[in-house]
C-alpha cells in the first residue's frame, strides 16, 4: 500500500481492486466525490482503494502548447488524495506510449492485467485510450467480460456550476483565491523552496522569504495576498507579494512572502504558502519610504483577512 510510482511496480492482489483514474489535479470538490464513492465502494467489496494517476497532464504529450500550469504539485496531489482515506496511489508515467493504448488495450492492459481492477469509479466526463475514444458507455459494455463493474460519480455543482480543474485555474491566474478556495474546498496553496533574493525586503525592515516553485506551477495573478504557512509546526500569518518590485525597478517576477513574528533561517525550506485573500494590486510608489507605510497597512490587513478565513 501506500504510493506506488510506475505501472510496472503494482503488485498483484489477489481479491483485486477498486480502482478511480485520473489527472485529479487540485483534488477539489468535484475529485472529492469520486475518492469519497471510491472508499465507500472499496469496503462495500472488501477491496483495496486505488487512485491511477499520472506524472503529468496528458497534453503535456499530446498538446505542449495548450498544456495547463498545474494547481497542485504531484507531491500535494498525492498527499491530499491519501488524506481522504485511498489506500494506494499508483504514479504511472504518461508518455506516447500509453497515450496511443487504444480503448481495448487499456482496457485489458492497465485495468485488467496491471490493476485487476473489480470495481471502477469515475466521473461523468470520463475519458481514455487514443484519441479520447474510450468513455463510460465503453467500459459499461464491457465490464462484464472483463469481471469488474462501473460507479459514475455526477459533477458536484458549485456556484451554479461543476467545479473543475479548468475553473479552478482561471480563478487562480486572476488572483481570485477566496473563489477558488469554494471549488478546491480548501485554500489554495503554493509550494516551493525558499532560495535566496535581493534582500530589498530586509533593508526596509521587513525580511521575505524569496519562494522558487516548480516550473509548471500555476501562480496567483500579480498583487499583494494574505497568507500564512506552518514552519516546524508553528504557523505564521503572512503578506506575499507576487511581481517584479517596481518601486525598485524590478524586471523580473518573484514570490516573496513576509511572516509576521517569525526570525530564523528558512533558506532551504519547503514551504507550502496558503493564500487566504488579495489584498491589492502591486503598485509603483514614490519612494521606498511610501511603499513601507504600504507594508505595514498590508500587515494590519493580512491579520484580519487571515483571521476572516478560519
């Protein structure tokens, strides 16, 4: 049990599967309803729960150019999906290979002969194979000559709408987090490490923390936000700016979060930042002397927007 990377690394069961397929990136609501049927299914059968998912999004392959910045790490991915009770996590790798399986192949290679899969849980809008030919009616046809059978799990509705990955996405590039936390069910929150800056922030009195993320990231759009983040069990209310320091003639972009109450190293660090609300455009001010005013009024907010969002 646990997190299995690599189809060729499952094991063999031998009372088989229940088994839910997909990118799930974000694990928000709609992804919640499919992992909640799948435990219920799983003990219902007195089955393992599986969740198949892939190491990237498969237009990655298929599509680079149209290819979606990603919500959630792989890691978060996994974290938040064995935190609402799946037994296994199967990492497979999505490559050309598995992207041409036509719907038959997939079928009888990945569910059947790799996952033994008995039961399967998918949502509504589920596709697979080549050329996204496989789907729900495919599989109810036939699921009885390959011994399992099929639970479809209805989208779950938000704001007058399914909550997806794609919504999800473009709330979060506007910088409409408070939204996108409603979809997620959770607040969104940004990994990385912390690396070293330009120290502009701890000249003026208040130190930041300069966050790298992965490069297929998604990133909340340019502005000043309320966060916080758990450093060694401790969590700290924050205010990250996100943009290229204008007031100091910045050309490039960065994440850079002040903690308040917080002295210590985090160079090094992995920290997950969760953005409770925006608080403001970035802005270019006269001096640097306006922009700390600006800084410490963000501070006040951030106390009262992070305390707002509990």
């Amino acid at each position: 049990m646990g997190v299995i990377y690599g189809l060729e690394n499952v094991g063999s069961s031998e009372q088989g599967r229940a088994v839910a397929i997909g990118v799930f990136d974000g694990v928000h609501w709609g992804h919640r309803g499919i992992f909640e049927q799948l435990v219920q299914t799983a003990d219902a059968h007195k089955l393992p729960s599986t969740a198949l998912t892939f190491d990237k999004h498969p237009t990655e392959i298929l599509a680079p150019s149209r290819a979606p910045l990603y919500i959630t790490s792989l890691e978060q991915r996994i974290e938040l999906i064995e935190a609402l009770g799946v037994n296994e996590v199967v990492v497979a790798e999505f490559n050309r290979q598995l992207a041409h399986l036509t719907r038959e192949d997939f079928v009888k290679e990945i569910l059947v002969d790799i996952l033994q899969a008995k039961q399967i849980v998918v949502g509504s809008n589920f596709r697979f194979g080549r050329n996204r030919e496989g789907d729900i009616r495919y599989l109810n046809e036939v699921a009885k000559e390959n011994g399992f059978e099929i639970t479809v799990v209805s989208s779950v509705i938000v704001d007058g709408s399914p909550a997806s990955s794609t919504r999800i996405r473009a709330l979060i590039s506007r910088g409409e987090v408070t939204r996108a936390a409603k979809l997620l069910g959770r607040r969104f929150a940004l990994r990385g490490t912390v690396v070293i800056g330009e120290q502009v922030g701890r000249k003026m009195g208040f130190p930041t923390a300069n966050i790298l993320t992965a490069e297929r990231q998604l990133i909340p759009a340019k502005g000043v936000y309320a966060v916080e983040s758990t450093i060694s069990g401790t969590t700290y209310p924050g205010v990250c700016n996100i943009g290229s320091r204008p007031t100091f003639g910045g050309k490039h972009d960065t994440i850079e979060v002040h903690f308040s109450n917080f002295s210590g190293d985090l160079y090094g660090m992995t920290l997950d930042v969760t953005f409770c609300r925006r608080l403001r455009d970035e802005i270019k001010f006269e001096s640097p002397e306006k922009l700390v005013e600006q800084i410490k009024t963000d501070i006040e907010k951030a106390q009262e927007a992070r305390f707002g969002c509990k």
